[in-house]
C-alpha cells in the first residue's frame, strides 16, 4: 500500500477544493441565460423621413430565456407639464406599444443561440440637441452577463439642399425656455405664431408689418441659413436652422439680451 505523506497530503487537499470550487462556479454559469441587444437601422437618416429600426436580441446563453421584453427609451420632448416622444413612430410592431413616451414590447421565449428582433419606423425632426433611442432586454431567467442588454442609437442626421436667392417668406414660432425643435411647437398648435417677411436679394431681411425691423441673412452651406433682426442697433435675435425640404427651413430663435434661456424653435418657409 502506497503512504502519502503530509506534503503530499496538503498538496492534493488543495487541488481538490480549487477544482470542485471552480466546478460549482462553471456549472453556475453554464445554467443562465445571456441576452445581447443590438440596435440597427440608418446611422445618418434624412430628417422628417421615415427609417425602420431593428432592436435584435440574442440569447448567447446555455438555457432558454422566459419573459423576454424590450423598452426602448425614446428621444424625450422639453415641453412642460407634459412630455411627448420627439418624432413620429409609425409600423410598430404588433408585439409592441407605447406607454409613458417608451415602446414596451413583449417577446417571449428565446432559445440558446437563438434570436428575436422586433421593429418600428422613426421620423426624426430638426433639433438642436442629441436625439438617441436606448434599447434594454430583461428576462426572468438568470443571466450570467448583464452588461450587454442595452443598445443605443444615436444617428446624425443629414438635410436636404435648399439654396435662397431671396423671396417672400413666412416666419412660424412659438417660445419657452430649454425648448430645442419646432417640432415641439407643432404639439401645440395654438402657441404657434407667425410673421411676414422678404429675403431681398441683397443679403437683407425687410419684415412686412414691422417697418421698423430690419435685418440681414446669409448661408454658410447649401443646407443652412441664418438670419438676424435688429431694432435700429439693438440686435433682437439670431436664426440658425437647416432645410427640411426645398421650401422650408427649421432651427432655433436665439436671443442675446434674453436673460432666462428664451428660445423660439422656428420654421421658415417660402410663399
């Protein structure tokens, strides 16, 4: 019969406890599920156009994931009390609804190695901060990796040419503090107001009942035009926006005097 002796004895007592405790830790995660989020669709869309987006989900897990859902949290209008989705979601998919400005959506079961994808279309407005959309994938299975369930999309956005040579044009506003995109205005209709005024081809702005305005505008690209208005030599406000079709342009009314934030998302549109 062979004798080990203590060396031996504590040399094997180790290797015993390292393998069966990295036994208990393999076939821990060997039972779990593992959702992955991918968020797919156009990275640089048009603004106003519809693009069908993807949220896909794959369960890289060993074991079926139950109750699969996906929120996707949505770019988030500035308007007070109440707040809406900054864009127009259309062809939702029947798995999903909007509730509280998110799409909430239902898939069910995902095998291992299986995936699911649920899919919408998006239409962007012209705004002057960051519109992202955040996809997260739960599932009432045990996950042995939460750090890839969310996906986000941040497109940047493309606009199309519109080159001014002057004209009559109407100026549509509406006016609040933090405010970023007319689209913004378009949710209440009855804040919208407007105002005539012409493009002269020499570079000024001349306002049709207001005399005593005056102004000038350039374009620093195809796509964009700015303009100002003074009374006399007090500077009133500054215009930037971009083309949103061949008729029209959408951005921001800042003002320089304005001490609380002011802004007045704008539309101008030739007549």
């Amino acid at each position: 019969m062979k004798i080990f002796n203590l060396k031996s004895f504590i040399v094997w007592s180790f290797l015993f406890v390292f393998v069966v405790a990295g036994s208990e830790n393999l076939f821990a995660s060997s039972n779990e599920a593992d959702l992955e989020t991918e968020f797919l669709g156009r990275q640089r869309p048009f603004v106003y156009n519809p693009y069908r987006y993807r949220v896909r989900v794959t369960n890289n897990g060993t074991v079926r994931a139950d109750d699969v859902t996906i929120s996707i949290d949505m770019p988030i209008t500035d308007t007070s009390p109440n707040q809406f989705i900054m864009g127009t979601v259309t062809d939702l998919d029947s798995r999903c609804q909007i509730i509280s400005n998110k799409i909430e959506c239902n898939i069910g079961r995902i095998k291992p190695g299986k995936r699911k994808a649920i899919r919408f279309n998006f239409e962007f407005p012209v705004s002057s901060k960051s519109l992202a959309m955040t996809a997260t994938a739960t599932t009432s299975t045990n996950e042995s990796n939460l750090t890839d369930n969310s996906a986000t999309k941040s497109p940047q956005f493309k606009y199309v040419q519109n080159v001014v040579s002057g004209g009559n044009y109407l100026i549509s506003f509406c006016g609040g503090t933090n405010l970023t995109a007319f689209f913004e205005c378009t949710l209440f209709p009855s804040s919208i107001q407007s105002l005539a005024a012409t493009l002269n081809s020499n570079g000024t702005v001349s306002y049709t009942n207001y005399p005593n305005l005056t102004g000038s505008w350039y374009q620093p690209s195809s796509k964009k035009l700015v303009f100002d208005t003074y009374d006399g030599s007090n500077q009133l406000n500054v215009f930037e926006g971009y083309a949103v079709n061949a008729n029209c342009f959408e951005g921001i009314t800042t003002y320089p005097n304005s001490t609380n934030g002011f802004v007045a998302p704008t539309r101008i549109c030739i007549q």
